[in-house]
C-alpha cells in the first residue's frame, strides 16, 4: 500500500472527498459540535471549536503515518461541507478496516452518502486492496443501518459490545461488514 498522502482528492459525481484540513474549522466544528450526529455514531461531540481543531491535526498525523484516512465531503456545486468519511483502525496486513461517516442534519436523506459511500467502497477494496470492511454503530443509528444494507453489508449477529455515553447510559453497538467478493461484480462500486 502507497503512502496515504497521496490519496486524495478523492471524487465522486457530485462531491470531492478531502482532507480535512482543507475545510473551514467552524464547518467541521458544525458536525463535530452536533450531539445527535456524535450519538448516531456513537462518539463523543465537540464542546469547543478548539476540540475539533486538536481532532483535525490528530486526524492528519494518522494520514501521514498511514493509519487512517479521514476526509471532509464538500459539495463540487456548492462547494458546502457536507459532513466526513473516515478508513480507519486497519488491520496488522492492511486488509481490513472499519469506516466512519456523519453527514449534517441539514443534508441527510438526500442519497449524498449513498452516493458517497459506494465511492469510497470502490477506492477501499479495489485501490487500497481491502478485503474487508466493517461498520460499528449504535443499534438505534436505523438510517446508516439501512444505508449499509442497501450496499450489501451484513450485520454480525453475536457481536456483543455497548458504549457508555455522557449521562452515563449504554447503548449497544452493532457491527455490519462488507467483502471485496460480495461486491466484485458490482458496477457501482468500481472506479
């Protein structure tokens, strides 16, 4: 696998993925800030813009020692951040990792992740060479649960975890993963 510097741009019909570092801080700050986006995908939410500043410069040390790739989703006709997507927590070979991503509440259910997501799917399995991938949510996340089903993943039916969250409640986690082989020969998820 090649540096991860050097994967990005990364574009799809309609949007441009891309670093993170290369949005507006009050954008990122905007999903990062959003308690209802940060409990759909089970983390913790921004408090100050200073938070999301320290995870933008954490998150690009992770790119440049090629543990992660995280970017921003910026609209190509509006030039609007949109939310992020994230390949992350790769395996010891490189041949699987999780994914992440959160749009705005102002732009969700308008298919932008659908779209979004076999994009990054194609770039995952067939330029990174990934065999896998998988998704952690909170069970009740039934959006991103559907969205994953409707591009072929599969929920792990014994996977056991839960995540305390800031009033102390726990809400248990579901894991979904996708093949290279299931969707080999899946014209959307080439590139």
């Amino acid at each position: 696998m090649q540096s991860f510097e050097k994967y990005h741009p990364i574009m799809s019909v309609h949007y441009t993925m891309d670093w993170l570092t290369t949005f507006k801080i009050k954008d990122v700050f905007r999903l990062r800030a959003d308690q209802q986006i940060a409990a759909e995908s089970g983390r913790q939410f921004d408090q100050k813009i200073t938070d999301t500043a320290r995870y933008i410069n954490r998150s690009m040390r992770l790119v440049m020692s090629n543990n992660a790739l995280l970017y921003g989703i910026k609209d190509r006709g509006t030039n609007d951040f949109l939310g992020s997507f994230c390949i992350w927590n790769f395996s010891e070979k490189k041949t699987i990792a999780q994914i992440r991503f959160e749009t705005l509440a102002a732009y969700q259910g308008q298919g932008i992740m659908t779209e979004v997501l076999k994009r990054m799917l194609g770039f995952a399995f067939f330029e990174l060479g990934l065999k896998e991938v998988y998704v952690i949510l909170p069970a009740t996340n039934d959006r991103a649960a559907n969205l994953l089903t409707a591009n072929f993943f599969t929920q792990v039916g014994d996977y056991r975890h839960e995540r305390t969250l800031p009033d102390g409640s726990k809400v248990p986690l579901v894991r979904y993963e996708l093949t290279a082989d299931a969707v080999a020969d899946k014209e959307d998820f080439h590139f």
